[in-house]
C-alpha cells in the first residue's frame, strides 16, 4: 500500500518535504523515493516469513533471517 501511494502522489510527496524553487532538489527527491519504494515489498515479505517461522516455533531461523535483513539495510 506504501508502495502505491508513493507512486500515485510523489509530486505531492516531494513537494510537501520542499519549496518551490528548490527544483535539483525536488528531482532528486522523486528518483531517490522511486528507488526505495520497492523496498517495501521486500521488507513486508521477510517480516511475513519471520512471523511465520516463529509461528511454527522455528524461532532461530526466523532470529537468523530478521538478522540478515538488518545487516542489508
């Protein structure tokens, strides 16, 4: 959902964070949050699959995934 609204309203987004006049500034801001939108995606999918290890009491692989996705941000 992030993801879409980020996409839907960037304009709105960007310019809500900058002036008018700052336009490098604002062009940047859209690439940069064009960039990192897809991120949530993969950071909603390993929380769904830690929850889901923890869930089916396989706590060290889901310790061990939450881990590897913290060092990779």
């Amino acid at each position: 959902m992030t993801m879409i609204i980020i996409f839907v309203f960037l304009d709105f987004l960007v310019r809500m964070f900058s002036s008018e006049s700052d336009i490098d500034v604002i062009n940047m801001a859209k690439k940069a949050l064009l960039l990192y939108a897809p991120s949530y995606l993969f950071t909603w999918f390993i929380m769904t699959v830690s929850g889901f290890l923890t869930g089916l009491e396989k706590v060290t692989s889901s310790i061990m995934i939450m881990l590897v996705e913290s060092t990779s941000l």
